[in-house]
C-alpha cells in the first residue's frame, strides 16, 4: 500500500533536514533500512515496538517492517498558484501526496536568513494556505461550470457533487481550506475524486531550538492557537537536534542523548507515528519462524481487503481469517499455545480488522 506524506514549507523553515533526519531514521529503528525512491522520496521504516517483539518471540529468518513514503517537496514561495518559483511543479507535487507535513519555522537564528525577513510562524503558514486555496478556488470554479449543467439535467451524482463544490467554494472565498467543511459519508468519495490540495489531511511541525524541544516557545503557542479550529494536529520537533542523534551509531548512545535533551523518544519517531495515523493507517502482522512482517491497512478494511494486501489471490479466494490479539500472543508466546488456549478467532468477511491483529488468512483459489 503506497501513500506519501508531502513535507511542504518556505524555503529555510528546516524542511530538508527534517528529511534527511527521517533518511537516516535510526531512531529506535535501528536494523531496518531506508531507501530512496528519488532523490526527494524516501521510503520511512515505522518504529513498532510489537514487531520487535514479535521477533524476539519467533527468531524469524526475515523481519519486514511497515513503511510510509516521505515526499520533500521544494519550497513554496508567493505567487506559487500563478506558476511564480517552482509554483506549478509544487502544487502538482502536493495533489500527488495523500496527506500534508507542514513544517513551520519557530526558532531564532541570525545566521539564517527568513524568506521574508522575520520570524513569524502563522504569517509563513498563511502564505501556504492563501496560494493551495487560491489554486483550489480555480478549480472548484472551472468544476462548477461543468457540473451546474450536468446537475441541471438531471444527473443524481452531479446534484450531490454541485452541492459539495457549493459549499468548498463559500468556504475558500472566506479564507477557509476545503477540510474545514464538513461531509456526508457518501459525499467523501465525490469530494476525493476532485484530487483539491485543501482536502488533504495536514500535520503541523514547529521547528523549534533544542532548549525548546520539551515544551516549545512563544512561536509554537501562536501555531496551536492559530489552527485550534482546523481539526490538526501539532507537533514540536528540533530539527538541528534531531540531526545530531541521527549521526550518533548506536542505540544506547541515542537514548542517552535524548534521556539529557529531556526527551522520552525522538522527534523523528513521533512524526514519523504521526505520519502513519495522519494516513489513517494501521498495521496487522504475520508472525512465524521464516518471517515477521508488519502489513500495513487503512482503517476500517475488512478481512478479504486486508488479504488482499498479502497478495491477491488471498482476497479472490478468501475463505477465513484465523487472528490472535496481540496481547494474547504475548501471552502465550506461540501461535500453537494459543490455539491450544482457545485464542484463534475465526473471522469471516465482514471482520473489520483491527491494530495489532496477527493473523493467517485461509483462502482457495
């Protein structure tokens, strides 16, 4: 399942090396590797401490964890929807991600420079919301010609879909992005298949100095304040820091490190959790002594779909799904202990999977 986060911002706000620290994602995340699809996407290992544990249980040959793809996308300036900078190929970049890492500068540095001069973190994301919007409002403009007619003729879907662009095209005339409208649940797949860039769900990412890494600064209030009604999440990260422990080699030295900065676990790690549930993922696992393996799914597949991901003949001839809960494997330590315990559930198609299941899926094609 391939979704990509976009990491956007002005230029300097510290988007690359938020990207080259999740290159390196050493963090907790030691022994699984990183790639490089491009030289700006990245493939990023998911720290799940379940999975290493899962592997302590089996000594498995092969360990594959859950990944997410990281997009860094070059930096935005003003005039962006009018195709001023790198306007065009970044706004065509961020229609291709499914989700949003904005990253907001909210540090002091004399040594470097601010695109506009000063610091001021809610100016610099305004910037970015006015120039998606603006891109958005010409496209809900150009769909709302389309759509009127087919509406007016009496096309059922066209009705619901000039309903929904009615109300993106209020909100964007009043400065608002299209996420803040709210949906039907059979409106949501009408609104998707717009492909606007205010949908998309978005984390904020302060990038603070490190004696602001705990607790964050004045900057950093300002930004949760701004957003308090955008349903988003915001996290605090130092960048520069996170650099540092990306260079040290082991784990025990990166604890170390983060135990004196006052931190219970990198900033590379919460954001790359953050990432993941941003995407609305979770992850099932398959467990033995040949391979431990994190599957990741969107939340709320059934059984046959999440077979699917194995491999297709898996959901064509889905006959059942035998799922431990994780806590009960731990418990047991073994798939057969489990069984023997009464712990295997049989679950047919309409099982919604649920986080952490491991599972082994029967089927006949």
């Amino acid at each position: 399942m391939s979704l990509q986060c976009g990491i956007v911002g002005l230029p300097n706000v510290g988007k690359s090396t938020l990207f080259n620290c999740l290159s390196s994602a050493k963090a907790q995340a030691a022994n699984f590797p990183f790639c490089t699809i491009e030289p700006n996407v990245g493939v990023i290992t998911v720290p799940d401490e379940r999975l290493n544990k899962l592997v302590e249980l089996n000594q498995p040959k092969n360990t594959v964890p859950a990944t997410v793809e990281i997009v860094d996308i070059a930096g935005l300036v003003k005039g962006a929807s009018k195709g001023e900078g790198l306007g065009n190929k970044f706004l065509a970049n961020i229609r291709e991600t499914d989700a949003i890492l904005h990253v907001l500068r909210c540090f002091d540095n004399g040594n470097i420079t601010h695109v506009d001069g000063s610091i001021d973190p809610v100016r610099d994301k305004e910037i970015i919301d006015t120039e998606l919007q603006l891109k958005d409002l010409e496209t809900v403009e150009n769909q709302l010609k389309k759509v009127e007619k087919q509406a007016n003729a009496g096309d059922k879907d066209a009705k619901t879909l000039l309903s929904i662009l009615k109300r993106f095209h209020e909100a964007l005339l009043q400065g608002k992005s299209c996420r803040t409208v709210e949906l039907e649940k059979e409106e949501e797949p009408l609104a998707r298949n717009l492909f606007l860039l205010t949908t998309k769900p978005v984390l904020y990412v302060c990038n603070v100095d490190e004696a602001s890494a705990v607790n964050g600064n004045k900057y950093t209030e300002a930004v949760k304040e701004a957003v308090k009604d955008e349903n988003a999440e915001v996290l605090i990260v130092a960048a520069a820091t996170e650099a540092d422990i990306a260079e040290l080699e082991t784990y025990e030295e990166r604890k170390e490190f983060l135990e004196a900065a006052g931190l219970k676990e990198s900033g590379v790690v919460r954001l790359i959790h953050s990432a993941y549930a941003l995407l609305n993922l979770e992850t099932f696992f398959t467990a033995g002594p040949d391979e431990c393996r994190a599957w990741t799914f969107r939340k709320g597949m059934k059984a046959p779909q999440c077979a699917g991901i194995i491999h297709t003949d898996f959901e064509r001839g889905f006959i059942k799904a035998e799922v431990i809960k994780y806590e009960d494997y731990v418990n047991f330590k073994t798939e057969a202990a489990c069984r023997e315990a009464g712990k295997i559930h049989i679950e047919g198609k309409d099982y919604v999977f649920q986080d952490g299941d491991i599972t082994v899926f029967r089927f006949n094609v």
